[in-house]
C-alpha cells in the first residue's frame, strides 16, 4: 500500500525492459517518474489508496534508457470491508500512438498557421449520406479568409454548399459544375475560374482549385481545396488584351506598312498591309530575312538602311523602292530602333508609305511646268492645276487675264470657277469634265465664254491631262488655257441667228 513494487508480470519486465526484477523489489514506485510525470503518479497513487481507479498519462524511460510514453491505471484491490490492501498498476506502451498524435498536431498546426498566413482562402465539404454531392444542404467548412473575401458573416455564408452556389456568376454556373463533375467522376484536375458576388454588389474573379477523396466504391466521401481571389490580374489581364487589340487595330488598319525587325535582320512582326501587299503570309516572313523574301537588290538596299539605323541609335528617314506587279513604287520609311533596358539596339522598326502616285504626279507637273516654260515664252497660253480631291483650283497669271480677273480675284474652288463661266455654256462644260473623269482616259479638253465688262465674249479652251492613282480614281487635272479673239455682243446674235 505504499507504492513499492513487489511483482511485476513478464510482459511488464518486457515492456520495461527489465532482465531481473530482483534489484527493484520494495523500491517506491513513483521513483520511475520524474517532474510533472511524478506528481501525476503521486496523484493517482493517492486515489487508489483512497479507493478509487487512479489514472494518467506520463513519460517514463525505460530500464535501458529508451523513451516511452504510458497510459497507467492503478486499481485498489479490497479486503471484505471494501477497504484498499494491495495496489495494482496496469501500464500501456502508447509511445507510437503518442507520436503519431503529436505528428497529426503538428501537422494541424503547421496548416492552421499556413491558412492564417496565406492570403488564400479554404474549404472542405463532406458528403451527406442518401444525397447528392449538389446539395445545397452539403456541408462545406469554409475559411474565415474565404468570407473576409466576399465581405460576409459566418450568419450570412453558412458552411453550406448553397452560400457558394446562390452566388456564383449566372454565365459561369455551367462551366464549373461541368469542371467539379470532370474530377469528381473522372479524376480530371480541378483548377478554375469562376466569378462570386460579394457582399457589396460586384461580381470578383476567383481561382479555384480542389482535391476530392473517394472510397473503394469510388464514390466520393470528401472534397477540398482553395480559393484565390484574382481579379486584379484579370483586370490587368483585359487592359492588357485591350491594349494589344487597340494596337493590332492601330496597326492593321492603316495604309502604311508597319514591320518589326531584330538585329539580324529577322522579321518579328508585320502588319496586315505588308501580307497584302507582298503577297504573303505570317509565317512566310516572320523568322525570315529580307533576302529570302525580296530580289537581291532590293533585300541588300533595306539591309544596309536597317543597319544604319542600328549603327547610329537613332530615327532615320529613307526613301526606298519596293517591288510591285506592276513595277517598283517608291516609299518614304521612317526607321528607328528598339532598345532593351541599357539603351542597347536589338531590332528596328520600320513605317512606309507608298508615294509613288505622288512621285508620278510630281514628275507630271515638272514636266508640264517644262513644257509651258518654253509655250508661254512665245503663245498667249496659260496654265491651270485642279485638285479633283479638295476642289481647290490654281492657274497662272495669263488665264486670269483671259477671263478679266485682277489678281487679287482669282477663283479659289470649283463653284468659283462656275460662276465666270458664261451661263449657257455651263451645263456642257460639266458635263465634258464629268465624262472626261469618269471614263480611262487621261486627257480632257472644252471650251467656254466669258463675257468681259464691255460685254464681248471672250472664248477659253481648255485642254489638260487627268492624272489617276493605280486604282482609276482621277486626282488632278493638269493643263493649258487658250483665249481666242473676243467676240462682240452683236456678232455674237448674229451667229446665233444663222445657226
């Protein structure tokens, strides 16, 4: 009754690791444990005296010095008069359950702290027998980072499956059940993204991900997983989308040819005018070369512009020729170079504009200014330029002499022009200009009366050369003006009597 040990059984010497009892008989009990584990075998040694089944768990070494954990029970054995004569402890080797405990507890802590430290929310739901796994009623445990995210109280989101259906984005319904069915009957991956209406009234994207476990029916018995709130990278995601699709407009769009090249002279990026222009398609010029799509001379001449560029880091303009169907056009390009972070150049980019119409209507005017500067210096001609795209019309001083203007009166527009024109001949001198521009040709000629303030007539022939870009369409109408003798106001009736 005092605590000494006077037997122990062999699977007890086994458990303690004791070869021979002898030493430790009448040797106290409680001298086995140490600390806390001490106080707790006095404590249940003194209830098994007074009658009662004294118990705890202590950390106890054993004779060999290995560590070990116990769950002991001390049972009082009584006499008739229910009083205590002999104690008996019953003692359970728990050191591998003891570990596996502290393992499971470090392994919830480990979690507890990693979902108190991630910025994620979390969620674990189990199956309700006889339903299911839809259910609203399912029981999901959702994190409190989870309703920190939607703006909501454990009342309001409880752990039900229907707090997270009631809120899924209308138009994404179909696509996640069909994602949570995939993996739930054929083990697909569930990684998905999806909108939830928060508290406050606006939609937000969130990345889901999950891992369902199944029994040996294959029927599921649990899911878990995570939930990521990411609607700022889609926000960033849809500018970006925005931005590239406002520059493949920007780009696409335009006349111009717009094209990237790295500093081999690879192609990295064309517009669509280039793919028309030449002919090809994406993958028939980016990773290519100038030389494996264009002649030699031309593919040699916009090789070494591009590498002037590259040499002096800076924007250049060129102009370049092109070959067409119909001939080489020339192009204005202006160059510059692209630069990584250390301002060193790694490709050029180019933009050209086709100027060949203009060329060709440059060349046209110098040689008519060529031709009239020698008719001029000898006939009473003058010269007229009209520009069929804003209107405007230009001549020279001798044609404003024919039709009685000062200088300072010269017509600016078509309808200016009109109106010097002697009324009865108007509709014709239209209708000639119209037929000349409407048809291939590229010459135009008519003629008109002007009536001069001593009211004679004065008769003006006009002839020119209607100048067209490669689609027909007329642009300019560049030409002389011939004045015949005036005509006197009677002679005039006369003429018309006779007619």
């Amino acid at each position: 009754m005092e605590g000494r040990i006077q037997f122990m059984n062999e699977a007890g010497r086994a458990l303690f690791e004791i070869s021979d009892l002898a030493p430790l008989v009448n040797t106290p009990w409680t001298e086995f444990w140490e600390g806390d584990n001490r106080d707790a075998a006095l404590r249940a040694l003194a209830a098994a005296k007074a009658g009662e089944i004294g118990k705890f768990i202590g950390f106890c070494p054993t004779a060999t010095g290995n560590s070990k954990w116990w769950d002991v029970q001390i049972t009082p054995i009584v006499d008739a008069h229910k009083i205590p004569v002999r104690l008996v402890a019953i003692s359970r080797d728990i050191t591998g359950q003891r570990k596996a405990q502290e393992a499971l507890q470090a392994s919830e802590e480990r979690q507890e702290l990693v979902i108190r430290g991630s910025n994620d929310g979390y969620w674990d739901g189990r199956m309700l027998p006889g339903e299911h796994w839809s259910s609203p009623r399912t029981p999901i445990w959702w994190s409190l980072r989870v309703r920190e995210m939607l703006g909501y109280t454990e009342e309001e989101f409880p752990d039900v499956l229907e707090s997270w259906t009631s809120r899924l984005h209308p138009e994404d319904t179909d696509r996640v059940f069909a994602a949570l069915t995939a993996h739930i009957e054929r083990r697909d991956p569930y990684d998905v993204e999806y909108r939830l209406l928060t508290k406050a009234g606006e939609y937000r994207w969130f990345r889901a991900r999950g891992q369902a476990i199944w029994d040996e029916t294959g029927r599921m018995t649990r899911m878990a997983g995570s939930l990521q709130c990411v609607t700022d990278r889609k926000r960033a995601e849809d500018a970006l989308r925005r931005s590239e699709q406002l520059l493949r407009d920007v780009v696409n769009k335009t006349t111009a040819v717009i094209y990237v090249k790295y500093a081999d002279g690879r192609y990295l990026l064309t517009n669509r005018r280039f793919e028309e222009l030449f002919n090809l398609t994406t993958d028939q010029i980016v990773g290519h070369t100038d030389h494996e799509i264009f002649p030699k001379d031309f593919a040699e001449a916009f090789r070494a512009n591009d590498v002037g560029v590259l040499e002096r880091n800076t924007t250049v303009e060129y102009e370049e020729e092109a070959p067409h169907p119909d001939g080489p056009h020339t192009y204005i390009s202006i160059k510059f170079p692209l630069c990584d972070h250390t301002g060193k150049p790694y490709a050029t980019c180019g933009i050209s504009t086709d100027i060949t119409q203009r060329k060709r209507i440059e060349h046209a005017i110098h040689t008519h200014e060529e031709q009239l500067r020698h008719a001029l210096a000898s006939a009473e001609v003058g010269t007229w330029d009209w520009d069929l795209q804003t209107g405007r019309f230009l001549w020279s001083s001798q044609v404003g002499r024919f039709l009685g203007l000062s200088d300072g009166a010269r017509p600016r527009t078509q309808n200016d022009w009109l109106a010097l024109v002697y009324r009865e001949d108007r509709e014709s001198m239209e209708r000639a200009t119209r037929q000349a521009m409407d048809q291939p040709g590229t010459e135009v000629a008519f003629e008109h009366r002007v009536m001069r303030p001593d009211g004679s007539f004065q008769w003006c022939v006009w002839t020119g050369e209607i100048i067209r870009d490669h689609d027909g369409k007329a642009l300019h109408i560049l030409g002389t003006v011939r004045a015949t003798t005036a005509i006197g106001k009677d002679v005039l009736e006369q003429r018309r009597g006779n007619a």
